[in-house]
C-alpha cells in the first residue's frame, strides 16, 4: 500500500503521537469485570469508526471473557492520571 494511502486509511494512529504524555502518570491495568463494559465501549466505537460492526463483533465484545480471557488472552487498560 503507497505510504499516501496508508496514512488516509490509519491517520488515526498519528493522532496518538500528538499526546503529551510527558507529565502524566500512564497506570496499566489488567482486565477485571467491572472493566468490561469499557472494553466493549472502547472496542464498539473503533469498529465503527474505521471498519463495519457486526453481530459477531458485538457477541464477542459483550464476553471478552469468555472469546479472548479463557482461551489465553489478555487484555489491558490504560489509565491516564487516576
């Protein structure tokens, strides 16, 4: 893919770059329950901005424990002065 076309379909990415994160504190946190529903959140909003959202999606982003967590995933969250 030429670099031009690559930089329209995942712009995105850049915009992670522009973040001062210099002063902040970044605390990694991994997967519990009461997170869930931000995994689907998080997940649900991204699949609707960059590709299309399909039923099977959503079934697996309403049990993240039981698509990715049991069979060896691990997910994790960022947060960001909390």
């Amino acid at each position: 893919m030429p670099q031009r076309a690559w930089r329209q379909r995942h712009g995105h990415l850049h915009e992670l770059h522009q973040l001062n994160l210099a002063n902040d504190h970044i605390r990694m946190l991994p997967f519990e329950e009461k997170l869930a529903h931000h995994f689907s959140r998080l997940n649900t909003q991204w699949l609707q901005r960059y590709f299309q959202l399909e039923l099977a999606d959503m079934e697996m982003l309403n049990n993240p424990e039981s698509y990715f967590i049991s069979k060896g995933g691990l997910i994790f969250f960022a947060a960001i002065n909390n």
